[in-house]
C-alpha cells in the first residue's frame, strides 16, 4: 500500500509541483486520505492521496478482489483568493474514502453528493467526476493491477445535479461548454439550463 501512495504523490509532483500544503483525515475504520493542495499562478488544485490504496470494489460482488479493480484519486482545480477554498480538504477527504466507507466504484459521469456546501458559502454540494488523463497522466502499477486515475472534480450547483441527473453527464458538460462557463470559479452561478 505504502509503496503505491509514494508513485501516486511522485505522480502528483511530476504534473502539480510541490505542494505548499497538505491535510490527513481518518474515518473510522478507513485508511487515512490526504489532500495535498498545489498553487499554480491563480489556480489552487487540491489532491487526494490514500484512495488509491485499495482497488474500488463492486459493490455487488460478495468478495472484494484486494489486487484486481479501478484505482483512483480525486482532483479539484479553482481559482485561488475568491473563496475559502480550504475548507474543501475535509469533504474531498470524504469523497475519496467513499469506496471504503460505501462501497462504491467513483468512475467518469458519476455525481458524488456531500449534502453539504463544498466550503462555506459554496454553491455547490455535489461534483461531477470527470475523465482522467488531461492535467494528470494515469500511473501504470505492475501487472495485474489496474492503473491509478486522476479523476478531476466538477463542482455542481443544485440545479446543474437535478439536471445531470434527468439529462446525462454528458449533455451537462456540453451546456456548461456552450455557455464558456468558468468550472473554476468557486462562485460562479448555474448554468442556465432551460
């Protein structure tokens, strides 16, 4: 496990730099995640590490494979000095210990729900899982593991969530191009989705 998570963060440098800060969190009965957070220029991303430990296991199998299945980590990009973007370190901790905690396999189209404002006086509770490979490349493991992916978060509004969840990830990303909507603004509005 131990030696995963050094590739991941080594991963995370080649692509980010250095970071200037990092969190841990534990739940119970979890292994710790990290976020690891990296400025560049006026964009703040924040990283998880510790997801990729375990292999995510379908959560309809009654054994979970402790080699074998989809590795990843979760990154959310911002824009830095518009909000307390800080506060997010605890819900992205919450995301990436979701497979353990719920059992569920985070993948490209997905929503994941916090119930919650991502940081204080956020628009957004929810965030779509994006494709990998754009700002962090996969890490291969050896054989037959499967590869570590870098999935980038979207934050949602309410609305955007509703709409994604009767129209599709897909036709939800095409509105927000459609519109030159910013996804890095931490208050931007919804989209108009008429």
């Amino acid at each position: 496990m131990g030696e995963i998570l050094d590739l991941v963060e080594a991963r995370l440098r080649t692509a980010l730099g250095e970071p200037d800060a990092r969190a841990d969190v534990t739940f119970l009965g979890t292994d710790r995640i990290e976020v690891l957070r990296f400025i560049d220029g006026d964009i703040v991303r924040y990283a998880t590490l510790g997801m990729s430990a375990q292999p995510m296991a379908d959560p309809t199998s009654p054994l979970a494979d402790p080699v074998k299945g989809p590795r990843a980590e979760l990154v959310l990009s911002v824009r830095l000095g518009l909000a307390d973007t800080d506060q997010v370190l605890r819900p992205l901790a919450v995301l990436a210990a979701s497979p353990q905690v719920e059992g569920l396999i985070v993948a490209p189209g997905a929503s994941l729900d916090l119930g919650q404002p991502l940081w204080t006086g956020a628009p957004f509770s929810s965030v779509l899982v994006a494709e990998p490979g754009g700002l962090v490349e996969d890490l291969e493991l050896d054989a037959p593991m499967d590869p570590v992916c870098f999935l980038p978060l979207l934050p949602m509004t309410r609305n955007e969530a509703a709409w994604k969840r009767v129209r599709g990830a897909q036709e939800l990303q095409e509105r927000w191009l459609a519109q030159g909507t910013d996804l890095r603004d931490p208050l931007r509005a919804s989209v108009p989705l008429d």
